[in-house]
C-alpha cells in the first residue's frame, strides 16, 4: 500500500494516465492534486513531510549554531533546456515549481538521491558559471547512466582527482557546472 512518501511516484503515474486520455497537466499540477489526496493543502506542505521523514546526515551542533541542509540556487535562461538537461539527462525531478504570476521567472526545486538544487529564472538570484561540488557514492554506475542516454550535448569523462577522489563533471547550458565526486577510499568517505 502507497503512502504520502510515494507521492512523486504517484503524481508521475497520475500525468501519465491521464495523458493516454488526451488530457494534458504539468507535473506540478499533479503533485498538488496528490497533495490534496494525502490532505495536505499543497505540494510544499507534503514536500516538507516527505522532507522530515528521510533520514539525513547528522548535523553538527556548534554552540547555538547548527546548519541542516545547504541548496545551492543555479542560474537558468531557458525552462525547456533546464529540464532537458537537469530532468532528462541527469535524472532529477521536478518536486515543485514557483512563479509569481502567468509569465513571470520560473523558481523550481529539483532534487535527486538525497541531492537538491534549487534553479531560478530570476535575475538577482544567482550569477551563471556556477560550481557545486556533490560528495556522492555509486559514481560508476552514474557515469554509466550518463553516457547511456547518449545526450547530444555533454559526454562527461570519469577522472582521476588530485584529492583522493573520482570525479564527473557536466557543464548545464548555462555557464554551470556540477562536480561529483566519490572517494577511493571507502573509510574516507563522507
């Protein structure tokens, strides 16, 4: 039995069901829809649920101060290649998206194994040519993925780093660039 952890599945299961019927949503559109099914008043609120449930890395506590998650906000120009790239390429999902009105900048929250970027149409947000740098296990297996899907515009390489680590780096179309990396020695992973 489904719960509300399952909600991604379910709204992507929802669009294509009822794309075969000719009636076309967005996948925002049907994660509110689930939402609203599990009781929550949108996406956002469920997301958070979700968000509570999975286990994350231990935060450190430094005095009063303690830092829980980092989500690095990239830089886009261009929704149909945004997604071609981060959705269709890389795997991502789209787990919300934001807009102010009908034709104003795009906000959306991607997110992938445990990863979350945040990628923003608005001009103040960030500067293109940003770098993110991701620890990551299975580096392999997802370089393998990558080059599977024999994407017209990046064919990252696998690299020896300087630090102890493997290393893919995919350039996104607009100038940024993700560093995953993978420790060689597995006690020394993070």
């Amino acid at each position: 039995m489904r719960d509300f952890r399952d909600a991604k599945a379910m709204a992507k299961a929802l669009r294509a069901f009822m794309a075969e019927r000719n009636i076309e949503l967005s996948h925002s559109e049907t994660l509110e829809i689930v939402a609203r099914q599990f009781g929550y008043d949108d996406w956002n609120i469920l997301a958070a649920e979700i968000a509570s449930e999975t286990p994350k890395a231990q935060a450190v506590v430094v005095g009063d101060i303690r830092f829980n998650q980092v989500i690095p906000i990239l830089r886009i120009f261009d929704i149909a290649k945004a997604m071609e790239f981060y959705r269709d390429f890389l795997g991502f999902t789209v787990d919300w998206e934001h807009r102010y009105g009908e034709g104003m900048p795009l906000y959306a929250q991607i997110s992938r194994a445990g990863m979350l970027l945040h990628l923003s149409e608005h001009h103040g947000d960030a500067s293109p040519g940003s770098t993110v740098f991701v620890w990551m296990r299975g580096i392999e297996a997802f370089h393998r993925e990558l080059l599977g899907k024999k994407y017209g515009y990046s064919r990252p390489g696998l690299e020896d780093t300087g630090y102890g680590a493997r290393m893919v780096e995919v350039p996104d179309p607009f100038g940024n660039r993700i560093r995953f990396n993978e420790h060689n020695d597995p006690v020394g992973a993070r």
